[in-house]
C-alpha cells in the first residue's frame, strides 16, 4: 500500500509561483501545479488529495509548449511540460501559497 501512495506523489513536480497562479488563487480558488508529463487527471487528484489533506472539485491539464532559445549563434529549445490547475472545496486551502 505504502509503495502505491508513493507512486502517485511522485506526480506532482512543484508547485508553480507566478502572479497568474496567486491571482487564480485569490480569486477562484485554484491552484496550478508543474506535473509529470505521463500523469493523468485521476493520479493528480489522489496526489494533492493525500499531500495536502485537502478536498479536490476539478483538475484541468495544460501541456506547456517548447520555446525556442538561442545564444549567439547557438540555437535550442527549451523543454516543454505539463502543469494541472487544481481546484479545491469552497474553504479548502493549501497553506504552500498562502505565506508568498
């Protein structure tokens, strides 16, 4: 059992700060999360549900795309991800971006 639980926390990355996260907190109650790429919605649920012992009503995912880099001469790309936007119970919060 406790090999599963670790299985699904490992779904989630970090959480993302930005003002566009803080604003979605503030005003709708939703938190973003940067996630495994190979994560789905279900895995994402049970992962803020049991890290933060909060109440999960809606996870929406969002494949972030690559961005094209270059240095000089030197061209690349930056590596793509995924991020989940989370929303919790009316009066659930996550204490991680109430402090910032």
């Amino acid at each position: 059992m406790t090999q599963l639980r670790d299985d699904i926390r490992r779904a989630i990355v970090s959480p993302v700060i930005s003002e566009k996260s803080f604003q979605l907190v503030q005003a709708h109650n939703q938190y973003t999360f940067r996630v495994l790429d190979g994560a789905h919605k279900t895995e994402i649920r049970q992962a803020i549900e049991d890290l933060f012992d909060v109440t999960v009503t809606d996870v929406r995912t969002v494949t972030v795309q690559s961005k094209p880099k270059r240095r000089g001469a030197t061209r690349g790309r930056r590596p793509g991800w995924k991020k989940a936007i989370v929303e919790l119970k009316p009066g659930d919060k996550i204490e991680l971006f109430e402090g910032a």
